[in-house]
C-alpha cells in the first residue's frame, strides 16, 4: 500500500538518507526504530511530503505521492 523505494535525501551536503527502502501492506504496522540522527524524522518528513528528496520514489496505493503535505494527508 505505502511503498518507499531507494530514498535518498540530502540537507545540502549531508547525505541523510542513503536508499531507504520499505513496503507496507494494508492493516501492517510498520515501527521505525534508530538512533539519534539516523534519520526517522527525516523519512517521515520525506513520506508527508515536507522534505524535498531528489532520488527515489514514494508511492501510495501505487500513485506516486507529491510535496503537497495537505493532499497527502487527504
Ligand atoms: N534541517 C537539517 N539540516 C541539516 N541537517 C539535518 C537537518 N535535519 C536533520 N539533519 C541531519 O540529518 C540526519 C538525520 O536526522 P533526523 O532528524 O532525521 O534523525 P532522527 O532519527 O529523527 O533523530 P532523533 O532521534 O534525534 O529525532 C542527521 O545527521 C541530522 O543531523
Ligand atoms: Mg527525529
């Protein structure tokens, strides 16, 4: 259903995530754990549409999903 594919995101020079990759099916809970930098708010942020990524892909029941935080809460 939500299917994040080689995410690879970049606070200018920081590379912060290095192909991140997850697929959650329907009525699946998916937990992310890590330490302090290791990039959960980054990906959450990259999934709601806040953060800007350059490489790879997000999709939600196969549609790719924008940078437009309120639709994609909708
Ligand atoms: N606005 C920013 N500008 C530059 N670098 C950032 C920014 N936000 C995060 N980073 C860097 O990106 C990496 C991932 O940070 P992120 O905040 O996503 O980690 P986190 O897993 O949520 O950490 P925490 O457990 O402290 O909340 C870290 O190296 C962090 O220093
Ligand atoms: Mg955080």
């Amino acid at each position: 259903m939500l299917k994040v594919d080689n995410l690879q995101v970049y606070y200018g020079g920081i590379h912060a995530l290095k192909g991140v990759s997850l697929d959650i099916n329907k009525g699946e809970i998916l937990t992310i754990i890590g330490s302090n930098g290791a990039g959960k708010s980054t990906l959450l942020n990259s999934i709601s549409g806040f953060l800007k990524y350059k490489q790879g892909e997000i999709t939600y029941k196969g549609q790719k999903l924008g940078f437009n935080p309120t639709k994609i809460v909708k």
